[in-house]
C-alpha cells in the first residue's frame, strides 16, 4: 500500500483520531511550538499538545523533525509544523447511487483544494454518499488538508466512493 504524508492539524488529528487509514506510521512534528501567525502561542501549544497526546493515546510513534525536513515531506505547502505518515486511501467502488438520503457525483474536480472544499461542505450538509468519477482528483494530502478532516471523517462513515464507469453507474440508477 502506497505511504503519504497528511499534514494540517485539522487533518491529522481527523485521522489520528477516527483510525481512517489502513495504517499509520508515525506522526512527524517540529520541535518547536507553531509559528502560525493566526495562532497565539498558546493556542498554538494548545492544539499541538492536544496531537501529541491523541498519538500517545493511539500509540502513534512520534519523531521531531527540523522545519527543513518538514518542509520536505509537504513539498513546502503550509503544514502547520505536523506531518502524520500513513497508507494512502482506496476508496469502495459503486455501481449505483443508495436507495436513500442527499447523494453527491463529482465528475471532473481537478482541482485538489476545489475538491476538499466540496468534501468539507458536503459533509457539513449532511450527504449520506459521495461519488468520485475517474477524472476527479486523487485523494491526495492537498485534499486532506483543504477538506480539514473532512475527508477522514467521510472515509470512516463509509460515505465516499469511487465510480469507475459514468454509464455503467448511471445504467444501475435507472433500473
């Protein structure tokens, strides 16, 4: 199973937390508090006090890391100074929308922070079942991070889905 590295607080204690992937590896963090300038440092300290003990909690192991390395990991996107490393999602393939509840087809979201955003509020609006057609974006730690633990907390639900064939899909519905 391929490895990647989840980084944002929001998305790494999601799936800390929730045990969304298959397998976690360790959980990577600056030794240092957050310099975010949004974050006072205490409320800094606050949320990274509240990863690390969710680590320890779940038996993540824990390494330090220089802001350099860190940087390295998220190929110099904003991480917020943590980077949990864990197996890559592989979402359920569906043939056919549920019976049931707000259903969600995503064709052609290329863009991977238009994709987290739709995550984020599709899970906010309570739909039971997202689908994704092969021309959306990979799941990828961008996704992660723009839909802020959204995403995790879709793949535990079970309400994320992956559509390999539009007229296949669309076929099943109308029957």
């Amino acid at each position: 199973m391929a490895i990647e590295h989840i980084y944002g607080f929001n998305a790494v204690m999601s799936a800390i937390r929730l045990h969304s992937r298959h397998r976690i590896h360790k959980l990577m963090v600056y030794h240092k508090p957050p310099e975010n300038p949004k974050l006072t440092p205490s409320e800094g300290q606050a949320r990274m006090a509240g990863i690390l003990k969710a680590a320890n909690d779940n038996k993540v192991p824990i390494q330090y890391c220089s802001k350099r390395e860190l940087d390295g990991f998220a190929q110099d996107r904003p991480h917020q100074n943590v980077i949990l490393e864990a197996a890559s999602v592989r979402l359920p393939k569906a043939i056919e929308f549920p019976q049931k509840g707000k259903n969600l087809l995503l064709h052609s979201v290329v863009d991977p922070q238009n994709l987290g955003s739709i995550l984020r509020t599709a899970l906010l609006m309570s739909v039971e079942g997202i689908y994704l057609s092969g021309t959306c974006s990979p799941l990828t730690p961008v996704v992660a991070k723009a839909s802020s633990g959204a995403l995790e907390e879709l793949i535990v639900g079970k309400r994320l889905f992956e559509v390999t064939s539009l007229s296949e899909f669309f076929a099943n519905h109308q029957q």
